[in-house]
C-alpha cells in the first residue's frame, strides 16, 4: 500500500538519510547493518523477508533504528534504565548518565526512592539533604537543553516509591501557579518545573500490605498517598502508577514510556512493533513475531550504547521489546469492539512464542537468551509512519490538532486520523468507530481490555487512558472515590 502525504512527510523529516532516502531505501539500509553482525548478509532469504516485511509494515524497528542504523554512531535502542543513588557521585552520576543517554538519542528512566529525604541529617558536612526531588529536576533541566540524539525531544520518567518521606510533594510537584499556567498556555515553550518528565508513584507488596490492612503501621500513609494521586491524575493526568508486585517483584527500574521494566540499574530495551492491521492470517503473524525477534536479537548485538556499563547488563539481560500496534484496526476491520475477542487470542498466542523464539536464535547465534521479549511501547511516530494505531491504544480521535518539534521551536498540524479516513472509505460507518473519547466514558473497559492482553506480555504495556476534562459531569471531585475504587 502506497505510503500516504502525512506518514511520508513524518518519515522524510524524521528518519530519512538526509531527508532524502526512500522508505524501500531506509528498509534496505537498516536490515544490512543490523544483520550483519549476526552473520546474515542481504543474498540470504532471512535478510530479504526482514527487509520485505519492514517495506510493507507489517513489522516496523523503533525509530531509533530507522534512524541510527548505518550512521557511525548507531545507538538503536531505546531508553535507559536506571537508578539514582545516595551519594555526591550518585548524584553527579545519574546526571552524567542521563546526559550520554540523551546525546546518543536513549530516553531515560530513573528511579529516585534511595536518595534521602529532603531535610535528612548528613553526617559528614553537618547539613541537610535536598531530598530527591532537586535531583529529579536537574534531570529534566538536562534533558529540556539537549536535543535527543540530535534530533528530538527528550523523554524522560520519574519513580519514586509510596512510603518515601517526600513522596506526597512529589506527587503534587507539577501544580504549578495559575502564573505559570497562563505562560505555559501562552507558549508551550516555557519552562514550567518538571514538564519535560513523566512521573509515577510505586506501588509494591508493601503497599497493598498496608492499604488493605486498617492495623499495619502504614495504613494511613498508604490510603494518603493513594488518594492524594488519584484525585490528582483525575485533575492532571499525573502522576501514574508503577506497580511492582508478584513474580516481577523487583523490577521497579522502568524507560521512559514504562513498557519495559528491570532490576538491574543501566539496562536498556529494544523496541519494534508488528503492524497487526496489515497482518492477514495467523501464519502470517507466526512468521512476522519470528522475523521481528531475530531482527531485535541481532539488534542487540549490533546497537552501540552510551557508556560500558549498558554493554554490561544489555548482554546479561538481553531484553527485547517486541510489541503490537494496529490492534484496534483489526479489531474495527473485523467488526469486533474494544474488548477480549477470542480470534484475538489465537493471535496473541502466536504472539507470546517470541519466548521460545528468541531462546533458538540466540542458542544459534551463540549469545545469551534473552529474560523477556515482549513489551508494547505507544509507537507514537512509527504509527503515524505506519498509518495504523498506536500500541494498543483506540484511535485517537477522527480529526485532530497535533504537536511536533521542529528544530527548537514547538509547531502544530491539523490531521486527519487516516485509519479512521481509510475505515470509512471502505464502508465502514463512522458511527461504529469507537475512539480514545468514547472510550473515555468507559474507563473500565479500557482497563480490563489492557489487562486481558498483558497476559500475553511479559514486560508490560504503554497506554494512555484519555479521560474527560477536570471538572465535567463524568469528572469532578464527586466522581474521585468511584474512580479510586
């Protein structure tokens, strides 16, 4: 199918050699460096299903390795993992980090719960800690000055654990002054504290521990803290939450968009996204999750990393994050709604033997089998390249005002949702599109859907759940405990 104006022009000014390069041109450049290091070379059937595969998106690499591969400098993965730690060097650290990560086009995640509270006792100079809030604005600050990669915007998330002193200012930290608001709205542009960073509260064993028990020390604070974050998602959109809990207890180290998760501080994930609305049979979709996890399996081998401790835990892990985008196109193409379908599930199915997959390949290719391998990044831009949904998001909206970076300053466009455009125009009637604000009246069902696919998925799930504006009929503080409970 013939690439369309908008997803052209996003890939000419995003990922495109020179801005020049067809998309045929770019498949074949990626798949040659990628492959390589693996020994697998162009003449060979494996090379040219890959390359095939990308050319008609039914599988699409994260926009890292659309547009690092083949440059001398080639970090194709995607965010960094990390950890701040208590001391002067791990202050000066996690910023450092932070900065070779955003340099070399890596998002950032860092988790802040072991930094002491602000106003704690230091022992050794007789002062007072800053907490770890300081910190995490010292991070933003870099990333609101670097251009990521060279090339776009940073991205950049925050965790902070429930029971940490400061925690309940963290989570009101971005309520900003109705005189910061004004200048915000006036300018998109203005520095407003931390409004380059995503923020989570996390949420582990302790927590529900206290929460559900009325005699646990905690208790109040649990409830407090709870609440506190609910009301203010509800008003503000953040912050979120982070769950760590059951067999993944531990793995609180999250990237940016909080797909892929860790233990390990300088991990890293690696993402690309099989295209379900282009895919037209489950053998089909059985040899894309094989086409794709061999592709990001060689990509751990040939990615470069911003610094030695990354290689490090990259080769112990090797994690993979091979996700799904257009599934609720399929879903709509196939007349079903937004909710467990069990044509679906034979596709999910094929979907999770990315496991086993991958095991095989790298047993072949003589490297460590990759811990997990399935995480579902939004695919904000590959999406849009893509002309599909995002992740498993709904369609946006049919029509829609959209921000884009262009150089240093902040544009907008009016775009035409094109998977709602091409629904209609073979027949479907646009009533029966269901969309992120329909959907936004059912939360619910939002929920439960994203929890019946993460079944299927070992790391875990981007999505954004659109709600309606503070302070309408559907949410307000009198619809806060409905929300909560």
């Amino acid at each position: 199918m013939e690439m369309g104006t908008f997803a052209r022009t996003i890939f000419q000014r995003t990922y495109a050699m020179n801005g020049t390069e067809t998309w045929e041109e770019m498949a074949n450049r990626v798949v040659k460096n990628v492959m390589a290091d693996v020994g697998v070379d162009m003449r060979m059937s494996l090379a040219k299903d890959i390359r095939q595969a990308i050319i008609d998106r039914k599988f699409i690499p994260a926009g890292r390795y659309l547009y690092s591969a083949g440059r001398p400098y080639h970090q194709c993965c995607n965010c960094l993992l990390m950890r701040a730690h208590d001391s002067r060097e791990g202050w000066s650290e996690v910023v450092g980090k932070a900065c070779k990560a955003l340099m070399t086009g890596a998002g950032v995640g860092v988790v802040y719960s072991d930094v002491r509270h602000e106003g704690a006792f230091i022992r050794k100079t007789g002062g007072v800690a800053s907490g770890p809030i300081p910190l995490m604005q010292m991070v933003n600050e870099a990333g609101r000055g670097i251009r990521q990669g060279g090339s776009r915007r940073s991205a950049i998330w925050a965790g902070l654990h429930w029971n940490h002193p400061d925690c309940v200012e963290f989570i009101q930290m971005k309520n900003w002054s109705p005189e910061v608001r004004a200048l915000k709205e006036k300018d998109y542009n203005f520095p407003a504290p931390m409004d380059g960073t995503n923020v989570s509260v996390i949420l582990d064993d302790a927590f529900f521990k206290a929460y559900n028990d009325e005699k646990h020390k905690d208790n109040t604070l649990a409830r407090t803290v709870y609440w506190t974050t609910v009301r203010q998602m509800l008003k503000t959109a953040e912050p979120g939450f982070s769950i760590d809990v059951g067999p993944n207890k531990g793995e609180n180290l999250r990237n940016a968009c909080t797909e892929v998760t860790s233990k390990d501080d300088s991990d890293i994930c690696n993402l690309g996204s099989i295209n379900m609305a282009r895919i037209e049979s489950l053998e089909e979709m059985e040899r894309v999750v094989e086409l794709g996890t061999m592709f990001l399996l060689a990509g751990t081998v040939y990615s470069d990393v911003p610094y030695a401790k990354v290689d490090q835990i990259r080769t112990k892990n090797r994690r993979l994050g091979l996700g799904l985008m257009g599934l609720h196109e399929w879903l709509l193409k196939k007349g079903k709604r937004y909710e467990p379908d069990a044509e679906l599930e034979k596709y999910l199915q094929a979907y999770a033997k990315s496991t086993e997959i991958a095991a095989k390949w790298a047993n072949e290719w003589e490297l460590s089998a990759p811990v997990k391998t399935r995480a579902i990044a939004p695919t904000g831009t590959i999406g849009i390249v893509a002309e599909t949904t995002t992740g498993i998001e709904p369609i946006f909206c049919v029509a829609y005002k959209r921000r884009y970076l262009k150089g240093n300053v902040v544009h907008y466009q009016y775009v035409v949702d094109p998977t709602a455009q091409k629904l209609i125009e073979a027949g479907v009637s646009p009533d029966s599109i269901e969309d992120a604000y329909v959907l936004a009246e059912s939360v619910e069902r939002r929920v439960a859907f994203q929890a019946w696919v993460q079944q299927f998925v070992d790391h875990s799930i981007s999505s954004t759940i659109n709600l309606p504006a503070w302070g309408s009929e559907v949410n307000n503080a009198k619809t806060v405990d409905e929300f909560g409970n």
